[in-house]
C-alpha cells in the first residue's frame, strides 16, 4: 500500500537547544525523514540555535553526524541528505542574552512563510525565549512556538509558566508536546473508537470491568538520575503520558474532530477524576540488576542518594465519576527496569452474564489491547470453540491488527512521534498538543497525590531489576480478584 504524502507549507523552523539531545535524537532526524518522504517542501528552512559557537558548516556536519546515528534506514542516504543539509542555518544565540538575536531576527525577517520556534531547552529558558522573540518582533500572530516536557513540576509552577506565556503569545500559538500524543496507534484509538460503530456502545462500566495503562520501561535513570530524582516516576510520566492516554480512552465523543472540541473532552474526563487515596498507590525503587551491579546499580546509587524517597515505579487506581465510568476503575502502571519495554492501553470487557457452556462459566472475557510499543497494533482477544472432535470447550484466539502486518510498508512503523507532532505544528494543527488547562488540571490532581506520601513520609518499596514492579502493585490489583498483564 502506497501512502499520501501531502507536502506541508514552506516554513522556518528555528530549534533553540539544536546541538542538544533531543534535537540530535529526535528533532533532526525526523525532519529529514520528512524531507525523504517528500513532506518537507524544498523551500523550508531549519535553524539550529544554541550558544554552541560554530559555523554552518560545523553544524551541518553535526547534523550529518546525528542523522547517521539516529535516523534508522534513512540514515546513509547520500544526495538526498546533501539536499537536506543545504536547508539547515545555523545561529548561536543566547537565550538570556543579546547574542544572536539581531541575526535571528534578520534571518526571519520578511518572508511570508509558516514561522515556528521549538523550545528543546530546559523550561527555565522557556520565559527567557518567549520574552526575547516578543522584543525583537517575532512574536507576531502568525508564529508559533513548541514547548517541550516538563510543563512545571506541580500545579503553581505549570500556572506560572501558563501565564509568562500567554503574556507574549495566545493559547493558539503554543503547542504543547506530549509525544505519546503523537503515535500512531494513539490516532488509531480515537478512529477505533469513534470511526465503527462496534465499540461505542459498549465503552462503558455497564460493560467493561476495567482498564490497565502500562508503560514499562527496561531501562534505569541512566545519565539523567540527578534530574529524575527531583521528578520521580508520576510526575516524570503519570501527570503527561499516562493521563492523556486515560483521556483519550475515557473522554465522550467529541461533536468534531478539532482541536478545542477533542480537548474540551479531554478536560472534562481529568476534572471527573476521584482524588486517589493513598492505599490504591504503590510506589517502588528499582533494585540492582543482579550480576551486573557495576553497570546497572539500584535506584538510589544510580541518582548518588542513599536515602532518596523518589518512585522509579507508581501503579496506581483511579476513578472518574461520570456516568460512563462510574464503578469502571482505571489501573495506572509505569516503572524503570522493568521486565520489558512496553506500552499498553488493555480494555478488559465484563464476563458474559450468563454462561450457556457450564463448564467454562465466567472463564472468558473479551479483551481489547492496544499496543504503544513495541509493535504499534490492536488485539481483540475473542472466545470460541477450539477446534476439534472434544466437544464444546471455549479458548480465546486474537484478532490481531498489527499495523506493520496489516499494512506493509506503509508509513505507520516509520513516523515517528515527533515528526508527526512537527508538521501537525507546521500545519496548524493543535488536536495532539496539550492545552494549558488541560496540563493545570492534570497537576491539580497529582499534586495532592505527591503531597500526600511526602507528608507520610512514604518510602517507596523496593522491586527486582527486570521484574514487573513491587509486591504492593500486584496487591493492589489483588484486592480488587484481578491482575496485571503480563509486561
Ligand atoms: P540538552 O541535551 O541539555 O540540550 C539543551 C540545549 O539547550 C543545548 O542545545 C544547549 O546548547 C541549549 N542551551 C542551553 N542554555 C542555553 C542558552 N542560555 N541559550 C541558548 N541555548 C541554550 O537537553 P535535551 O535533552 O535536548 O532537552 C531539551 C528539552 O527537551 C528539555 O526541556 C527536556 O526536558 C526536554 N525533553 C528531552 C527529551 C530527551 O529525550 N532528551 C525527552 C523529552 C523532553 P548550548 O550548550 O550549545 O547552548
């Protein structure tokens, strides 16, 4: 199958923080996976920005360099990435300073065409930025900026930060990024739900028992343990991905697909949400890997504190109260060193009221997967009779839409996230962007979750290195006869 490339408008993309990780990793290469597929027109400008002092030429080459590391099959194409290469700037600047903002401006300055500047630095510079490009006239109505995780670290900061942006830019102008947001199987979601008429009718609590949202990781803190120990897996994780993937599962149908419409659901289904009270929260540390200590330590080493309270692991219950889903709870699930690398929205259906097979009477249950990663697809496990001369015995069999199955070759596996989310940005699009009460409400409901085990003093439970968390998190599905899936 062939897929629809529409090329977007001819745009200036600036990238503050263009020699940093995320622009390496993600930013640049998805870009130039665009320009290979033809979406990104021949005009376009890319402009790294960052105090780096170098040279076009040098960045380009660390471009090149980035591209050959972390652009997957598309890393050695030659002319073309020549061609690619020709369309990126390079200016360094300084976010708190007056270097490179004359050039910048000078740079942007008369063209008519699509404007946006990414935010890939720390959000202690996101002010600084907004207020400069406001100073020096490209803040007009017409640009937009990216801003990238963390949105605060609670409810007071994400306000502050909300308010020194709208005080240069309107709400929409500023595309908040939840990469999730951006995978396909996310889009996916929404067309399974609100594209046949199958499930809507039973998207319910009259017929679903409950929903796991997991997303496991293999690796630790890495590199990063200073800045995740001041985070910690729910505010890392739970407050963004994880509760837009609750939105989206819970949220009513929208009367359109835009952008207010699909959030001002999103809205409602956070403001329905139950506080969580505190035994439906288990809270765990990774333990070392054992033989290999050296390379993969326990938590607190890996972030140089013996004595840090911070979650690499948060399971949770949560409970919106609405009448969909009152009575329907929602298990959250997410960890470093985990036993695999996994992301999984999975709709567990009600048994059957009544069994005419006596003998497998309440056994079966439908169950609806829908796999983030690895292999982006969805499952719908069903019941029927397993096949053979043994009479009426029941089995559940997967009908299994793999998307790189069921659709060959065709994009779906190669967009990555964030190349999808920069030419939604290129295009105007908000539907997979957060919007700023959309991120307060999100903090207003942790916020107390967090204050509360700090006020206990809770210490999270230690867990093995591969393992699928601490004992309190299978208790606490326990509690309620049910289990987590398999990681
Ligand atoms: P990073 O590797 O530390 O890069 C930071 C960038 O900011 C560098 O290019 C740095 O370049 C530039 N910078 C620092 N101070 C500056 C200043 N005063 N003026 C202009 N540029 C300045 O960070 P990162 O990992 O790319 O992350 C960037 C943002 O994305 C952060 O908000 C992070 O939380 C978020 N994020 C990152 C990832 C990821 O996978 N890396 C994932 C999700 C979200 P110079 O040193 O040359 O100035």
């Amino acid at each position: 199958m062939v897929s629809r490339v529409i090329p977007v408008d001819p745009f200036d993309l600036v990238i503050f923080g263009g020699t940093g990780d995320l622009a390496r990793r993600k930013i640049l290469p998805g870009l130039f996976r665009r320009f290979c597929a033809g979406q990104m027109p021949a005009d376009a400008r890319i402009v790294g920005a960052a105090r780096t002092d170098m040279d076009t030429a040098a960045y380009r080459a660390m471009v090149s360099d980035a591209i050959s590391e972390f652009g997957g099959e598309f890393a050695c194409e030659g002319t073309t990435l020549e061609k690619f290469l020709q369309q990126i700037d390079y200016i360094s600047i300084d976010a708190r300073g007056e270097k490179g903002w004359a050039e910048l401006q000078e740079k942007m300055s008369g063209t008519d065409r699509v404007e946006a500047y990414y935010f890939s630095v720390s959000p202690s510079l996101f002010g600084d930025l907004a207020e400069r490009l406001q100073h020096w006239g490209m803040a007009d109505h017409e640009s937009r900026i990216v801003v990238e995780k963390p949105f605060g670290r609670d409810l007071e900061t994400a306000r502050a930060l909300n308010k020194t942006l709208a005080t240069y830019f309107a709400e929409s102008q500023i595309y908040r990024i939840d990469h999730y947001l951006g995978k396909e199987t996310v889009q996916n979601l929404m067309a399974v739900r609100f594209g046949n008429m199958l499930f809507e009718p039973l998207w319910n609590a009259q017929y679903v028992d409950h929903i796991q949202i997991t997303v496991a990781e293999t690796v630790g803190v890495g590199g990063r343990g200073e800045y995740y120990d001041k985070s910690g897996a729910m505010r890392d994780m739970v407050q963004n991905h994880l509760m837009q993937l609750l939105c989206l599962i819970a949220m009513e149908p929208p009367a359109r697909f835009d952008p207010d419409a699909v959030r001002d659901e999103k809205l409602k289904v956070i403001r329905a949400l139950d506080p969580v009270e505190p035994h439906h929260i288990a809270r765990g540390q990774y333990l070392a890997e054992v033989g290999n200590e050296t390379e993969n330590p326990d938590y607190r080493t890996a972030v140089n504190d013996p004595r840090s309270h911070t979650e690499s692991f948060v399971a949770l219950k949560a409970k919106i109260s609405n009448w969909r889903w009152a009575g329907t709870p929602f298990y959250l699930r997410t960890g470093k060193r985990m036993s695999a690398r996994s992301s999984e929205i999975t709709v567990v259906f009600k048994e059957t009221p009544h069994s005419i097979f006596a003998e497998d009477a309440g056994r079966h249950r439908n169950v609806l997967s829908i796999r983030l990663q690895p292999n982006e697809g969805i499952t719908l496990g069903v019941t029927i009779k397993e096949p053979g001369p043994g009479g009426m015995r029941l089995i559940d069999v997967p009908l299994d839409m793999t998307f790189a199955d069921a659709l060959g070759d065709q994009d779906a596996d190669h967009v990555d996230a964030y190349e999808r989310l920069i030419m939604d940005v290129i295009r105007g699009n908000q539907t997979l962007f957060m919007r700023g009460d959309e991120v307060e409400a999100a903090w207003a409901w942790t916020d107390p979750l967090i204050q509360g085990w700090e006020a206990r003093n809770d210490v999270p439970k230690p867990y093995d290195s591969g393992s699928d968390g601490p004992t309190v998190s299978t208790e606490l599905m326990r509690r309620d006869g049910r289990e987590w899936r398999k990681v």
